[in-house]
C-alpha cells in the first residue's frame, strides 16, 4: 500500500519523505487554509520535494470552469493530480481532464456507486472518506471493501485512496482489505510504529548491555 501525506505543511512532508515513508501528498481547500500559503507556491513547493502525485483541488462548482482550474493546477509540474469533488460536474471534469492525459483524484466519495461512477470516469484515484463515515456511526471501512471487490469484478484501474484516516487502526485495516493508497495526516504514519513492549523491550536491551561493559563504535 502506497502512503499518501495528507498535509500542506512542508517541514511534515520532508521529515517523512527523507524516512522514506512519502508516496505521494493529498492536500484540499482547509488544509491550504491552515497552511496560510499561497496554493500554487506551496504546491510547488511540495512537488518539487516529493516525486510522488501530488493533489491539489479545484474550487469551482461549474465542470467548464473545474477544468481551467485543473489546468491551471497541472502546470505546477507533472506531478499534479488534479483533485476534482464527486458530483456530475466533478466526474464530466475528471473525463475531460482525463483524456488530456492528466491525473484525477476524485474526492469526497461515500457510496460505492460513487466509486463506480469515477472509475468510469476514468480517475486515476478515488478518494472513499472512511473517517467522516465513521464519525457518522457508518463503517467507512466496509465502502474500501465494497470499491476493491467491485473494481476487482471488472478490472477498474482506478486507484483505491482511503482517505480521512483518523488512526492507526484505519491505516492496517486499508492494507488488509488491499487499498491501493492510504493518506493520512503525519501524526497517524509516525504514531505507527509506536509499541509500549518495543519501548520497554528497547530499555531492557539497552540496560543489559550496559552491563557488558562492551562498545560496538
Ligand atoms: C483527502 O484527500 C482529504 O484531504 C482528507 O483525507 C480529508 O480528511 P478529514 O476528513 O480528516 O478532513
């Protein structure tokens, strides 16, 4: 599973991209917001830090006007994925985009019908919001169950991107139902390797050693 930074702050993005842990950036209209930045220059910014898609979402509500704007946002650099919502305009927008040969990340999906309708659309990501299915009593991780069997039943290219991930238990339950991509905010990736039996297993080590009297440097 391909790990996604769902964050506009660049020193997040750095830190986990120099552990290796960055496949990819997923950013939205808040999380620029929070950012205080400039869209296009903090965008850019992010691209040209990581090598990965990296998605950056229209504003419009018009499928003519969604399409300058991802075209707009895909001069930033090749590496856009142009982030489009799932409404009819959204999915004419993904098509039109699409043919010219650009990335789409169609977000804001919540049924699996939604799904169905990006892939036909030919996104090359769909973005399932598992945590705000949560937050409603839902079962956001049944919808990533749903999307992989039916885009497995016909072959769909379309990615699986679970997004709103809200812990670490959403980012192994993706995998084990075989998301294509998981993005969530750094918080979550670091707090993965977080074990109280490795800390204390670490401490024992390191206490035993000290006895040998030995240096390894
Ligand atoms: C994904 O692309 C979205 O930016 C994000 O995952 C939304 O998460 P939230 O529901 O925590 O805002």
């Amino acid at each position: 599973m391909k790990f996604f930074v769902d964050t506009a702050e660049i020193d997040e993005i750095a830190e986990l991209n120099d552990l290796g842990m960055v496949d990819g950036v997923t950013t939205n209209p808040s999380l620029i917001m929070k950012s205080g930045r400039d869209i296009l220059e903090v965008t850019k910014e992010i691209c040209d830090l990581v090598d990965g898609p990296v998605s950056a979402e229209v504003v419009a509500t018009e499928a003519d006007a969604m399409i300058e704007e991802g075209r707009k946002l895909a001069k930033i650099a090749n590496n856009i994925a142009v982030k489009v919502p799932l409404t009819w305009a959204g999915l004419k927008a993904c098509n039109t985009l699409t043919n010219e040969g650009r990335m789409v990340n169609v977000t804001l999906c919540f049924t699996a019908n939604q799904a169905l309708l990006a892939a036909k659309a030919g996104a090359s990501f769909i973005s399932p919001f598992i945590g705000r299915l949560d937050d409603l009593n839902l079962d956001g991780m049944e919808l990533i169950a749903d999307i992989r069997e039916i885009y497995d039943n016909y072959g769909f290219e379309t990615e699986i991107l679970a997004a709103s991930i809200r812990s670490v238990n959403h980012m192994s339950d993706a995998a084990k139902i075989g998301a294509d991509v998981a993005t969530a905010p750094p918080a979550v990736i670091k707090k993965m390797a977080d074990h109280v039996l490795t800390d204390k297993g670490l401490a024992a080590f390191l206490k035993d050693w000290e006895k040998t009297g030995q240096k390894i440097l």
